[in-house]
C-alpha cells in the first residue's frame, strides 16, 4: 500500500508538473505577448459585455487592450 502512495504521488506531481510553462522574464517570448494587443470578444449581451468591459479596465496590465464586437455571434 505503501508503494501505490508514493507511485500516486509521483504520477500527480509529474502530471502538474508538465502543465507548467517556464519562460525567463527577459525572453522573447515575453516580449511578444508583452508588445501584443489582447482582443476581449463582446457578444451583445450588454450585462456580460459592460461587465468584461469593467474588469479589463480595472484589473488589465499586463497589455493593451481592445474591444472586439461580434455582431453576427448566435449562442445556443
């Protein structure tokens, strides 16, 4: 029993291990997305859309930022 915990242990350690992603503050990669523009979709739904809207402005540093509408978006 004992060896079935430790094999579980590994296995999950090993398993969130690999979700991460480590890039030095100073790579290129970092700099892109720091360089880029974040798009943030509005639906037409005004609660969802002023709400997303709210948050980005107040909580978004990471980039710049712009809204894009989507006019035709059908969701069921």
């Amino acid at each position: 029993m004992k060896h079935f915990f430790t094999l579980t242990f590994i296995c999950l350690f090993t398993l969130a291990k690999t979700q991460t992603v480590a890039f030095a503050s100073d790579s290129k990669v970092i700099k892109d997305i720091q360089r880029s523009t974040t798009l943030f979709m509005q639906i037409g739904d005004t609660t969802y859309d002023n709400a997303v809207k709210r948050a980005v402005e107040k909580y978004w540093i990471i980039t710049d930022y712009d809204f894009l509408i989507i006019k035709s978006l059908k969701i069921k």
